[in-house]
C-alpha cells in the first residue's frame, strides 16, 4: 500500500473514531460525575484539538516513511505532497465520520448542542434576546451539514499548515 493511502486511512480512521467515541463518552461522564458543568461545545472543541494533533503525527510519519523510502532524499515539494494528501484523506474520512454521528449515531446531536447552549447562556444571566440570537447561530453551526463542512475543511487546512512545518524540519536540507 502507498504511504500516502496507508497514512491517510489509518490517521482519518484514529480521529474519526476518536470524534465519535471521546464525544459520547466525555458527555456522557459531564452528565453523570460532573453534573453538566462542562459546556458541550468546550468538550467538542477539546476534542477537535486533540484531533488536529493526530492529524499532525499521521502527517509527521507519513512524510518521515516517504523520506525513508527514497533513500533519506526527500525535497520540500515532495513532504508537502505526501502531507497534503494524507490530510484531503483524513479529510475525507473525518467528514464520514461526522455525518454518520449526526445522522446515524446520535441525530439529536444538533437539537442536544442547542440546549446545552441555552443553558449555559440562562444560566449566565443573559437577556432572552441575546439567548435567542445566539441559538440561532448554534442551530446553524451544529447541522449537519455545518458539521461535515468543518470536518472537512478544518481536517484539510489544519493538516495543510502541519504539512508545511513538518515538510521544513523532514525535508532532505542541501549544503
């Protein structure tokens, strides 16, 4: 198997299922220990960090495989190209994985976020005006749709930028 293929399917498989499973299961632990303290959105948003970094060491061995590969020779050209594809794989695949949690695994998943939301907004004393503004922006940013567009585009620009700064340091250096 290409490294490109093999890298991409393995990084965008780990940070699918690391979506999925940490979601549900740090949930499910702020509903029963932590008596819903922690705001959905600032445990999906941790979430999504540790999946960038994932994405980051999925690219960092890719490119190191593929400098391996060609006899420790690899232009800077050449790492971006392989970490770029591995992040449109891992893209790909984050973005399935998106939709099948919002549509298969959990479809209340967006009416559950805007909840949340208008209870952590309550209970930070805002105005009914203010709560109804901001969950129609909730309602829109936690779709479906939204969901795998973000996955996707996030997956492939933050992998784009590992893949430049990783492509500097692996990239075979001329005297």
């Amino acid at each position: 198997m290409k490294t490109i293929t093999k890298y991409g399917l393995w990084t965008g498989l780990i940070s699918g299922l690391w979506g999925i499973v940490s979601f549900t299961i740090v949930s499910g632990l702020n509903g029963a220990f932590f008596h819903k303290s922690i705001p959905a959105a600032d445990i999906r948003s941790v979430s999504g960090l540790f999946s960038i970094l994932i994405l980051a060491m999925g690219i960092y061995w890719g490119i190191r495989e593929e400098k391996r590969k060609m006899a420790n020779t690899l232009t800077f050209g050449q790492a971006v190209k392989t970490g770029t594809m591995i992040s449109l794989i891992t893209a790909v695949l984050a973005s399935i994985f998106t939709f099948l949690y919002c549509t298969k695994i959990n479809p209340g998943y967006s009416d559950f976020m805007v909840r949340d939301t208008q209870q952590t907004l309550t209970e930070a004393g805002k105005s009914p005006d203010e709560i109804n503004q901001r969950l129609a922006s909730v309602r829109k940013e936690f779709s479906t749709g939204a969901q795998v567009a973000m996955a996707l585009v996030g997956q492939l620009v933050m992998g784009t930028i590992a893949t430049l700064i990783i492509g500097l340091f692996l990239r075979t250096k001329t005297k």
